[in-house]
C-alpha cells in the first residue's frame, strides 16, 4: 500500500462525519505539527477507504451518531448498516453507493502513490435518488469517482483530497408492472409507427418525382417547339 515508503508499515486511522451544505466542496486529509517541521519528501499520502458516503442529515436515526462526541469506528458502520437498511432490495447504484469502499466487501479500496511529491484527488458526483418502493422516504446518495494524481512543489506538503459536488436533479426510482399482452401492444405501436414512417417518406419521394418528371417534360415540349 505505501508505494515509494515501502519502509514504513505505520499510518493514521482517520473516520469522523461532516455536516456538509449541498454545494460543491472539499475535504482535505494533510499532516500537520504545531511543534515539528513536516518534510513533505517523507510524507506519503496514499490510503486506503473503508467506509466514505453521503447520508441526508433530515434522517432522525443519524442524528444521535451526529451529535456524539464519544464516535466509535463502528458507529460508521453501523450508520452504513442502516443506510442499506433502508433500500427495499437491490437496486441498480448500488455499486455507486460504494463507488470508494471497493465493493463493500470490509477491506476497503486502495489508492496509492507512486512517486515523492505526489497528492491523491478524488472527483465525486454525487446523484441524489429516491427509492419509491422504499419503507423510507429518504433519498439515497450514490456517487460516480474518478482519481486524479497530482506533483506538488518541494516546499509544499501533500495531501489527499476528496472533491465532491451535487447534482441539482433528483432521481425518483419506481418500479412498475407490465402484463403480458401490454408488451403486444407496445409491438403493435412500434410497427404501426414504422410503416407510418415509411408512407411519409414513400409520399416525399412519390411527389418529389412527379414534381421533377414534370419540369423535365415541360423542358423537353419547349425544345421541340423552338426547332419546329
């Protein structure tokens, strides 16, 4: 995991949770000493993320979490386990709800550095979706990343950023029935526009050469009248 600082076997456990307005912002993960000097040749910034998601702060049963001072790591979990406890099974983000957890199976996703002087960027879009079929009426927060590395100077210390926006739109998810015979109706409809479509298109071209025939008689009488 620690790249170019394979000597080093030690890191920081970092967890907490930010309220956070809905507008672009960003949380910045640096070292920092008030009594020692950093040496930002020293510091690698590569980590791994075990548990990293939005959650609506109107939702009653975070709240107490929220407020605690005494957090626990696995007050995090258990904030993950009830966010899955509200969808009504499996849904198709549900690989975006985990888009930095590395699938959710425990261990977390890796992101390393490869070089001295190198910051992590994580870019997230954040989609706020609501499941209708859902015990909950609270929208659930699945998130599209992309990883950017960048070189900072000698002088200035790397860090490891998580850069995230939201969407203005929401995403309202519904399930519906179809019987059977509805999709031969659907068939019907799709048939029945696509000969519509080609009569249009066969009357466009019928016309357009009546209408060139035509010219091209009137040219051809006015030649013969010119030479008698």
């Amino acid at each position: 995991m620690y790249g170019h600082h394979a000597l080093y076997n030690e890191g920081c456990n970092v967890y907490g949770i930010y309220q956070v307005p809905r507008a672009p912002g960003q949380i910045s993960i640096q070292i920092d000493s008030a009594t020692k000097d950093i040496d930002p040749s020293l510091t690698n910034v590569s980590h791994t993320v075990k548990k990293f998601g939005f959650f609506p702060a109107t939702t009653s049963r975070f709240s107490q979490q929220w407020n605690s001072k005494n957090m626990k790591p696995s007050d995090i979990q258990q904030l993950f386990d009830q966010r899955d406890n509200m969808k009504s099974g499996k849904t198709p983000f549900d690989d975006h709800l985990l888009a930095l957890n590395g699938g959710g199976n425990g261990e977390g996703r890796s992101f390393v550095t490869a070089g001295l002087f190198e910051s992590l960027q994580h870019y997230i879009d954040v989609i706020a979706v609501r499941d209708s079929s859902s015990s909950s009426n609270q929208p659930l927060y699945p998130m599209a990343h992309n990883l950017a590395t960048t070189v900072v100077n000698r002088t200035e210390i790397p860090q490891a950023k998580f850069l995230y926006r939201f969407d203005p739109f929401l995403i309202n998810l519904e399930q519906t029935n179809k019987r059977w015979y509805q999709y031969f109706v659907s068939l019907a409809a799709l048939l029945g526009g696509g000969w519509m479509t080609m009569e249009i298109i066969h009357h466009f071209f019928s016309v357009a050469h009546k209408h060139i025939s035509r010219e091209i008689s009137g040219t051809e009488m006015t030649e013969s009248v010119l030479l008698s």
